[in-house]
C-alpha cells in the first residue's frame, strides 16, 4: 500500500515538475492530493462602503476580475496535472484536487494540510534568484525548514 503524498501546487511550471516527478517516481498506490492556497479576495471584492476611495471602487471590479482568471487558471492547471498523473497509470480515486483559502498564511497552511495525515510533502523549487531567495525565501525553501515529522521532496 503507497502512503498519502501531498503536493503543494499552484499554476507554476515548478509545481508541474513536482507532479511530472511523483508521477515517474512513486507507485500507483499512493494516493496523491494537489493541494493549492489560494488569498482570500472574497472580503475584498465584496467590499462596498461609502469610505472606499473612488479610486479603489474603480479598480476593484478589475482586481477581482483578475482574481476569477487566476482561479481558472489554477483549475485548469490542476486537472491537467491530474490527467498527466492518470495517463502514468494512477487510478483517479487515488487523486485528490483540493484548493483552499489562505488561513494563516501559505506555508502555515501547506504544513498544517501534511500534519493531517500526509507522509510527504512533494514541491517545485520556486526560482527566485539567489539574492531574492535569501532576502526573501520561498515557500519550498520555508515548508523544507518548518516541516516536522514528515518528508519532504523539493523537485528543481
């Protein structure tokens, strides 16, 4: 029996790496979760007070329209990711899509999705340059830091 694998995912071409390599890499058991976080704009795009600057009012419609645009991308990223595992021999019951609103904040969130049963944590490298990345740091290179008990595989 393959154990739960749990692959932080977003529209990216890092993200698709990490699901090219689970699916050459692990065996069809595992069961697989394509796990996305995702900002919560909600709040923001239903937002209508007479204290918003009419600035905002006149660009919220376009940020929020935006934000639709981002989520079918990340659909449609997520399925085609879904198909390339299937068409590598794994049954669809075994794939999960599962995209949540930011909580405490993306890498938070990524751990505590793998602290609820997952035995590894499967991630593109983002590519920062290296000044940016070592000012900054990437969600793969804090998820690898903050992760506890459980594996972690980061796919360049």
């Amino acid at each position: 029996m393959g154990g739960k694998i749990l692959v932080a995912f977003d529209d990216s071409e890092n993200a698709m790496r990490a699901v090219e390599y689970i699916a050459r890499t692990f065996t069809r058991e595992h069961q697989i979760t394509l796990f996305c976080v995702v900002p919560d704009t909600a709040a923001l795009c239903d937002m209508n007070s007479p204290s918003l600057t009419p600035y905002f009012v006149e660009k919220q419609a376009i940020f929020c329209g935006l934000e639709d645009q981002k989520k079918e991308l990340i659909d449609e990223a997520m399925q085609k990711a879904k198909e390339l595992i299937m068409t590598a021999g794994f049954e669809e019951k075994n794939i999960t899509l599962k995209v949540q609103t930011k909580k405490k904040g993306v890498v938070t969130d990524i751990i505590d999705e793998a602290h609820s049963g997952y035995d590894t944590i499967v991630l593109g490298r983002r590519g920062l340059s290296g000044i940016k990345e070592f000012i900054l740091g990437s969600v793969s290179q804090k998820v690898l830091h903050l992760a506890r008990d459980i594996s972690v595989i980061v796919v360049e």
